[in-house]
C-alpha cells in the first residue's frame, strides 16, 4: 500500500529563513526541495483561482520522481457557484490537473460549513459527471452530511470522503466510500500566533487515527494524508511525526527543531 503523506502548501513565509527552507533560498526553489523531503503535498493555491498549463508542468517538472500533488478543486466551483453550472469550469480545471501526468493525486473537492445535505442531489450529479480515470475526494462540513446515505452516494462514484481531524465533523473513519482514504488534519485557524515548531504533541492522536487506518488495509491501496500548521504549530513536523507512525521513512527538516519541540 502507498502513503502519500505531506502538508497543506508548501510556500509560507514562517518556514522561509532557516525554519523549514535554507536562509536565502529563492522561493522558485521551494517546491524542489519540499518533494525531498515529502512524497505529497495538497496543493493549496489551486484553490483560489486556475494556475497557467506553464506553472503547472513546471511543477511536474522539479519535483521528485513519485511525488503526488492533490489539487485544490477552485472556490469559483465549490463555494461562489456551489457546483451550479459548473461543469465546464470544472472540465477546464482538470483537463489542466492532467498535466501532472503520473504525478496527479486524488482531487480535493471541499465544501463550504454552510453547505448542507439539501444539496445532496446536486453532489451527486456533478460527481456523475466526473471522468471515472481520476480519483476525487470530497469534503463536507456540515454535519447534516453524517449519514449512510452520503457514503452510499459517494461510494457510488468511488469518491472518497474525507475524513478530518477538524471542528466540523467527526474525527474518525466512519466510512470508506473508495479504494483509497483522504485524511486532513486541520486545526483552528490562528490559535497559534508562530508556527515554527510544534506546539502540541499530537502523537496518541495521530497513532490513533493509525489504529482506524488499519481496519481498512485489505480494501485500499492508497492513503493521502495532509496537515496544516494549525493542527499542532508547524506543519512539517507534524507530518513527519505521522511518516514514523505508519513507517516511512523520515528526512530531518532542521537539526535543531527538535530542541524546541513542546
């Protein structure tokens, strides 16, 4: 089985300067070295608007070899037009994705907390729609979404529904609705003013959601988990203490993090 295990973007201004990237390093340089050191990142910036075919390739094009990027479905789609008439800016947005070739993750599709489970059948129907040779992950908000209906939905489409460790929803693997699982850990936005080090130790947590993980090995190929630095402060180490619990290999970040760990 593949983890793909990473974080949530990949070029803020906290981990520049020594943190997580070397003083002076060109941000051009960024996502090169971030492949490194982890084999997936959640493309974020997708999210607020369609990068150009030429950003795209280039991010084939200075990663490692075997690294995954998970794109962002656009907030035009998801939030502003809520999947309304969408279907061609949706066409555009993964015909671009395309480019990534064998680099392509599982397509984040998030929702909105306002968003409810009255719209149930516009989800369903804009997942039709979805070419079948892509795999999609969708995230709801809503707790109105938190019922064997939905993942008989999303199962019907081989979506994965994305369980996170979040506010909104149930921290656990309620249901797998696909041949892979999508995890995201995500804290409250700003409770940490710095985030340069860790700050909580997410590690029973973390071998907790392990622990779910396993019960679902013989039906899956494929994990992607991602984190944010406001889970537990800082994002890179968070992940890396996630890569040693399911066994993978981990490249130090900066030898000095750990003496201001907690």
């Amino acid at each position: 089985m593949d983890w793909y295990v990473g974080t949530m973007g990949f070029a803020y201004e906290p981990w520049r300067n020594g943190v997580f990237y070397p003083a002076g390093m060109p941000q051009k340089q960024f996502l090169g070295y971030y492949s490194q050191r982890f084999n997936a990142v959640e493309m974020d910036s997708t999210f607020y608007g369609l990068p150009s075919a030429k950003t795209v390739q280039n991010w084939t094009a200075v990663t490692e070899p075997g690294f995954k990027i998970s794109p962002k479905t656009p907030r035009a789609i998801t939030h502003d037009l809520r999947l309304d008439d969408s279907a061609a800016q949706m066409a555009t947005f993964l015909d671009t994705m395309r480019l990534l070739e064998d680099k392509l993750g599982a397509i984040l599709i998030q929702f909105p907390p306002d968003f409810t489970v009255g719209a149930a059948q516009r989800v369903d129907h804009f997942l039709g729609q979805l070419p079948a040779d892509l795999r999609y992950a969708v995230e709801f908000r809503h707790r109105s979404w938190d019922t064997p209906e939905t993942a008989q939905m999303l199962a019907a489409h081989n979506t994965a529904w994305v369980m996170t460790d979040y506010l909104y929803m149930p921290a656990r693997i309620t249901y797998r609705t696909a041949d892979f699982l999508y995890l995201r850990f995500l804290g409250r936005h700003g409770q940490y003013p710095d985030k340069d080090r860790e700050v909580e130790d997410k590690t029973a947590v973390l071998q907790n959601w392990r622990a779910q993980v396993e019960t679902h090995l013989e039906a899956i190929d494929t994990v992607y988990a991602f984190f944010n630095d406001d889970y537990a402060g800082y994002a890179p180490a968070t992940a890396n203490k996630f890569k040693k619990i399911v066994g993978m290999k981990v490249e130090e970040i900066r030898p000095y993090q750990q003496g201001r760990l907690f």
